[in-house]
C-alpha cells in the first residue's frame, strides 16, 4: 500500500464516527440533523493523494484480467459527470456548512476520477477520448441523479470488490490501495440519504408534492438507463462491452451467483455503514429491493 494513504489506526478511526450531540435521536430535517450528517462527511475524508500512489506491479495473469475488464471508459466518465453535476448544486447552496460537505463531496468525486486515470495509466489501459464534462442546466436534478445512481451502483460495487479480494482475481496490494475510494463511496450515499430526508422535510409543504414526482421520474430515468447499460448502450446512446459479470462469473466463482452475490452485498454494506453513528439514516431502497428478492431466490445445490 502506498505511503500517502492513511495508517491502520487512522483508517479505522475514519470508518467509526460519532456525533457530539448525546441526544438520543435526532430529528430528520432538524438543525442537528444538517449538522450531523454534514460533518460526518468532513470529518472522515481520507486526505490520501492519488498523484502519488505507488501502484503494485501486477503479474502476468492479473494483469491482463485487469486490463480486459470492460468498465474502465465508463468509470472514468461516470466520476467526470458526477464532478461537476455536485460541484454545479453545491454553487448554487448559501448554507455555509453544508456548501462545505458538498464541496468535500465533489472533490472526493473529482479525486475518484483522478485515481482511476492513474490506474490505468499505471497499467497500460487504452481509454476512448472523454467527452466534454458540461455543467446541467438543472442543478437540483442533476445532484438527486447522481446521488440516487451512487446508491444503486455503490451497494453492488460494495459486494463485488469483496468478491474479487475472497477470490484472489485482484491481489491484496491493489485492494487495498484501491479500498479507500470504495469507502468513499460509503459516506457519498451516506450522506446523500440524510440530505435527501433533511431536504424533504425542510422545503415548504406545497412543494413536496412535486419534490416527489421529480424523484420518482430520476428513478424511472435510472431503471431505463441500467436496461441500456445491460444491451450494451451507455445513457447517452453510445455502444460498450457490457459483459463484466458474465465473463466474470467463471472466475469469482460461487462468490457471483446470484444469491451469493445478493448476500455479499448486503453483508457488506452493513459492515461498510456500521462505524458511523447509528442515528444516521441508512439508504434503504436497494437493500430492501435485493432483500424481497432473496425469497424467491433458490440456494445453489451444493
């Protein structure tokens, strides 16, 4: 692991935070709720420095699993647009506290971006040229897509990279030098979901209703968008390899059948939110999703 990364014991005391207010529970949408939850996301950022991570010199073997895995363009692009989507809600906040999280949470953005470009410049992966990263026309929106996106793809990302450790596909060194921004990601939908309730709640009632078309539209907006993905079209109508999961079952093993990999997923989502204060609110669509699903689904015959 490199050296610009957090010790073992500085990691741990990022991943397990408490509010200073003793107050039982907190209110969503109170004053302490903002402060709560804003802070949370301040107070454990990760300061390591990507321009200098010493990435691991990779065998033969695993190397060639990395560069053949077909998620590199979009995950580039995917941090690009999440950017500046946050950086462009976070222009338009007055509230000097929470400006400075989402601030926070579109550098840690840009930092994701600038990461993965240095892992495949390190490794010798070929990107398609990127396109421009315009700002949205509507800021609001834009910010909900991104944090609700982030809450559908981090919950599976969580079981997945802990599908490639078990595994050994990747080899501990590129693991951990890769975790920190898998934990970032943790505290992005962490604090997404109490943003969302906190925002619900302190808007003027007549503008709830409304508040709760736009949300239901940016969900639709987001099943249509994973269905083009699976077809091989990116949400923009550009055409990609989208065979990372079949072509890598046979390698993961038991670890990517379905129910394994559901199990996985929720595993690790509760241990990756367990260290921050319990009085946060946890997302909670995707989890109860997977675990409806998980009744129907049969266990695989040993």
């Amino acid at each position: 692991m490199s050296d610009t990364l957090t010790d073992a014991a500085e990691d741990r005391a990022l991943r397990h935070w408490n509010f200073s207010d003793p107050t039982p529970r907190v209110a969503p949408g109170s004053e302490a709720h903002k402060q709560m939850f804003c802070r949370m996301l301040l107070e454990t950022h990760n300061p390591y420095k990507p321009a200098v991570i010493d990435w691991p010199p990779l065998p033969a073997d695993v190397l060639a699993r990395l560069t053949a895995l077909p998620i590199w363009d979009m995950a580039v692009q995917t941090e690009g647009r999440a950017t500046i989507r946050v950086e462009t809600y976070a222009a338009g906040i007055t509230d000097p506290l929470l400006r400075a999280a989402l601030d926070m949470d579109a550098a840690e953005e840009a930092r994701h971006k600038l990461v993965l470009s240095k892992l495949v410049a390190a490794y010798g992966i070929d990107l398609a040229p990127e396109p421009d990263y315009l700002a949205p026309r509507d800021a609001e929106w834009a910010w909900m897509v991104t944090g609700y996106s982030e809450c559908i793809d981090s919950f599976f990302a969580f079981g997945l990279f802990r599908s490639a450790q078990l595994s050994g596909y990747f080899p501990e060194e590129l693991v951990q030098t890769f975790e920190p921004v898998i934990q970032e990601e943790a505290r992005h939908i962490l604090f997404f979901a109490n943003w969302v309730a906190w925002y619900k709640r302190t808007m003027p009632w007549w503008r709830r209703p409304w508040h709760s078309v736009r949300v239901f539209a940016i969900w639709i907006y987001l099943v249509w968008e994973r269905m083009s993905i699976a077809k091989g079209m990116d949400a923009d109508g550009g055409s990609h390899d989208s065979n990372f999961l079949p072509a890598s079952s046979e390698t993961f093993g038991d670890a990517l059948e379905p129910r394994a990999l559901f199990e996985l997923c929720l595993a690790e989502n509760e241990r990756r939110m367990s260290g921050y204060d319990a009085r946060l609110l946890r997302p909670t669509l995707v989890p109860s999703l997977v675990r409806f699903a998980l009744r129907f689904m049969k266990r695989r015959a040993p």
